[in-house]
C-alpha cells in the first residue's frame, strides 16, 4: 500500500502537470489558428442550436481552466492522503486567541449526526429523514455509474461498430481505426451536375468519418455552404472506407444515400450505417501473414465490399506493378479505359494498368474480399539511382574511382552546387537527402545540454505565446477590440522567437489533443 504523504505529495505535483499541459496538450498555444474566428466553417457541437463563442471567450474559458479547475482541486485534495490527526496538529501550533475561532484539537467525539454500529445494536438512535434521504441519493448514484455503461440500447444514433458516444471514454484507445479512401460527392437538385470535394473541406476536424450524428452535422453544413459556390439544392455523398482493429477496409456509411435528407435520431439506430463485417474477424491472422511474407518495396490493401455495390478506383502512373487477387465472393472488374470486364472467382487475380480508373463489382451474393498487392516502381527506381550515387561517391573519395566526374556530377564531392551546369533532379534530391542526414546526425551528435536548452526553449515559445495571446483576448473583452493593424502587430509579436539560434528551425506549435492521422488517401485514393 503507498505512503499517504507520497500521494499527499504527488497531488499537488499532478495538478501543477496538468496545468503545464494546458497551453500545448489543450492547444492553448495554436488556439487561434485552430479555431478559425469569424470564418465560414462547419462546426460540431453536442446540440444543434449551440453557436461558439468568439475566439476572445474562448480564451478566457482556457483562462479559467488554467487557473481554477485542475491546480486548486488538485492542491485541495492533496490533505485527504494524509494522517487524519493532522489538522489538530496544526492547530496546536497557532495562537490561542486564534485556536478559539478554529475547530478543538480535542479527540474526536460521538456525533447526533451519525450513525454507529453499538447504538443501533443498543436500541437507541434510529435513522433520520436526513440519513435515509443521503443513502437514496448514493444509492441511486451508484446505480446510475453502473447503468451508463450499459445504457447504448437508448441512445442509438451514437452507436456504430462501437456502442456509446465518443471521447474520452474508457474503450477509446482499446480500438485503432485506419481510414484507406475517403470521398465526398455532391449533386446539384437542380441540375443533376455531380462535382467532388476534398475531404475535410470547410473543417479541421476528422472525427466526422466514424460517426453518423458528426456526419450528418457535416452534410448539413455542406448543403448550406456549397449554394454560395453555385451549387443548388446540393446531395451529399459519403464513400468513406475504414479498417478497424486490423481488418478488411469496408465502408462505414451507405454511399448511395444522400445524407442531408437521411434520417438521424439520437434514440434511433442509424439506418444508413453499414454493419461490421464480424464474420470475416477471423480473416485477420491470414492478413498478417500475407503481410509479413511480402519484401519491402511491395505494399497490400484489404478490401470488403457488399453485394451491388462497387469500388471505382485510380491506379497511379507510379504503381508500375499493380494487381488485384479475390480472397472470397466473387466480382467483376471494369477497365473503363479499355472497356473490358473480367470476372474473378476465389484464388485469381489480374493485372491492373498504371495510370487508368477501374470498377471492382462485387456480385456474389456473400460479401467479397479481396487485396491490392503493388510496387512503388518509380520509388523503387529513385532507391536505386540515389544507391548508385551514394556509391560512386564513396569510390571517389576512397579513390577507388581514378576516371573524372562529368561536371554536372561534381556537386556529389562539394555537396552542394557551386556555379557551373545546372544539376539533373537526381543530383538535386541526392544532395537534398545527404542534408538531411546530416541535419539529423547533427542533432543526434549535440551534447545533451544542447538539447536540453533547445527544449526549453520550445517549451518557453508556447508558454510565451499562451500568455500574449490570453492577454489579449482579455484586453479585448474588457476594453474592446483595436483596429485590425494593431491586431494584426499584436499577433506579430506573440510569434517571435527572439532567443532562437540563428539557422535553427522549429517545428511551428502543435497540439496532441487531436493526433494527426497517417494520411494514406494521398497513395491509396489513386489505389
């Protein structure tokens, strides 16, 4: 069992943490850049009706929270792991005239307000209207924790492959989620002209992906939006592909509802969600396994689709060697620019050409699975010339290489261009790559108090921005704001780095409240 006095001493440590967490983990420092005051974008609050706040309460919300909320109930805490005699030991200390005003140092004594074991056992205090009212009110406290766990079967609009809202819920690191395409269509009601948009227009956040209620919020923001872009009366359409847990890629949401008229509730499951593939869990070792038994330079993609519906996708010119492989089902697939259909049955595959659209139809009346197994062939090239320059470099300079360098190859031995031929690509990303390497063995290298101070120094930025920032939301709700040249000075000067070394870059202030997401749409939505 731990020292009370450790816990005493570690609560108000993890409250003076938590307070130091505000401006980077809660993103006091880049709150301004995230928020977007003033500009036309989709938010996603709790209850429609709600509106944000502009950006300068925002500020002095955080203002509270750094000041009020963790620090003090944290410090407040801290006596309830010490040794309950403590503050009679205090007391002891103080004046006289003073201790008269404070609680007795005096034992303990029986208390009217409570109950004991030997008066009931004795027939004497029997529970009052306050005792039974405070053990209704626990009881049914208690029953309330135990229920909300259990309590999806009413809220069901928030459920989708997993049960109960979103956020900081205990299941939230248990599931990993992988998003492999993501795509946004929209129709003109008028027209019938269909147009696309990138995903995460008009927003900064992702969560919109894996939730129904965020993606109808999402939808209904984009049909007021898009009329300024003259677009009228627009349909939404999601074909949003997700893994989660390491499974197949398959759509979360139905592509062909237009989720601006599709129906939501709170109360109500989704009817527009696509259920999880459970029977195909099983599929996830032999995944595994087909992964580990590929080399370096070839990738896999997963995929699970449902009958009559059908995957369109672009293979880039750079994906020299594609191929599809069915695992299970059957499907169909259309080279459009060939116009050639082929049908595969389990266990065959097919070559795919670089640089043209294709249909996958699944038209088995079972799920289909199937993989994308392909080679970066242009990357795969680029390894092997900067390979051989890196090689002949080091001949060179070994002197097993006597002949002379063609000129356009002697930046290669200057490491860096010095007048001359203008050097090929190739030669420019070698000597891109050789200056990182050494930019990284550099810092690797810097003794530790080097580091150490250059952390310091970063930390220092974020605080020093934090607080400029903060004083001058609170100057502008107090006083009002000034003209946007004096704003625009103010913000100037909250973004110094004044003791940064000189050449020295750092990366620009970021928050971990929201973790960036690999984005694999840039490869994989041209596969």
């Amino acid at each position: 069992m731990a020292e009370p006095s450790l816990s005493a001493r570690a609560s108000p440590d993890s409250g003076l943490l938590m307070v130091l967490d505000i401006p980077q983990e809660r993103g006091l420092s880049s709150l301004d850049r995230k928020y977007l005051d003033g500009l036309e974008v989709c938010r996603f609050p709790l209850l429609d009706v709600l509106q944000p706040l502009p950006l300068d309460w925002m500020y002095l919300v955080y203002t509270v929270m750094f000041l009020g909320m963790f620090s003090y109930v944290m410090l407040a805490s801290s006596p309830l792991f010490c040794h309950p005699e403590w503050p009679r030991k205090l007391v002891s200390y103080c004046p006289r005239r003073l201790q008269e005003l404070l609680p007795p140092k005096a034992a303990p004594q029986p208390s009217t307000s409570c109950m004991y074991k030997r008066s009931r056992a004795k027939g004497g205090q029997k529970p009052g209207l306050r005792h039974q009212l405070g053990t209704a009110f626990t009881l049914l406290y208690l029953l309330e924790q135990l229920f909300l766990p259990y309590s999806h079967f009413l809220t069901q609009g928030y459920n989708n492959w997993t049960n109960g809202l979103y956020g900081y819920s205990w299941d939230m690191m248990v599931h990993s989620r992988s998003h492999q395409h993501v795509k946004i269509t929209y129709r003109d009601g008028r027209t019938g002209e269909l147009g696309y948009l990138n995903p995460g227009v008009f927003t900064q956040s992702r969560r919109w992906k894996d939730h129904a209620d965020m993606l109808k919020q999402y939808a209904t923001c984009l049909s007021h939006l898009l009329p300024k872009y003259n677009v009228t009366e627009p349909q939404i359409y999601f074909d949003i592909w997700v893994s989660i847990n390491d499974r197949f890629q398959q759509r979360i949401f139905d592509p062909r509802v237009d989720i601006v008229q599709a129906t939501w509730s709170p109360f109500q499951r989704t009817p527009w969600l696509q259920p999880l593939l459970m029977d195909l869990s099983p599929w996830r070792a032999k995944l595994q396994e087909i992964k580990s038994s590929l080399d370096n330079h070839t990738e896999v993609v997963f995929i699970a689709d449902f009958p009559g519906l059908h995957l369109e996708n672009f293979v880039s010119e750079d994906l020299g060697n594609t191929s599809i492989q069915l695992l299970q089902g059957e499907v169909t697939v259309e080279l459009l620019a060939e116009q050639k259909n082929q049908t595969l049955q389990e266990g065959e595959k097919m070559q795919l050409p670089a640089g043209e659209y294709h249909k996958v139809y699944t038209i088995s009346p079972s799920p289909s699975c199937y993989m994308y197994i392909y080679v970066n062939t242009t990357e795969l090239a680029l390894e092997k010339d900067l390979a051989y320059l890196q090689e002949l470099k080091e001949k060179v300079e070994n002197g097993s290489e006597t002949g002379p360098l063609p000129p356009e190859l002697q930046p290669l031995l200057e490491g860096e261009v010095k007048g001359g031929p203008e050097p090929t690509p190739l030669v420019q990303t070698f000597l891109r790559r050789q200056q990182r390497l050494q930019e990284i063995e550099r810092r690797r290298n810097t003794p530790f108090h080097e580091r150490f101070f250059r952390f310091l120094l970063r930390k220092l930025y974020i605080f020093r921005r934090s607080f400029l920032m903060t004083c001058i939301s609170l100057r502008n709700l107090a006083l009002g704001r000034p003209s946007l040249e004096q704003l625009a000075q103010e913000v100037t000067y909250a973004n110094l780095r004044p003791f940064e070394p000189v050449g020295e870059s750092s990366p620009p202030d970021t928050d971990s409240s929201d973790p960036p997401e690999t984005n694999a749409d840039a490869v994989h939505s041209e596969l």
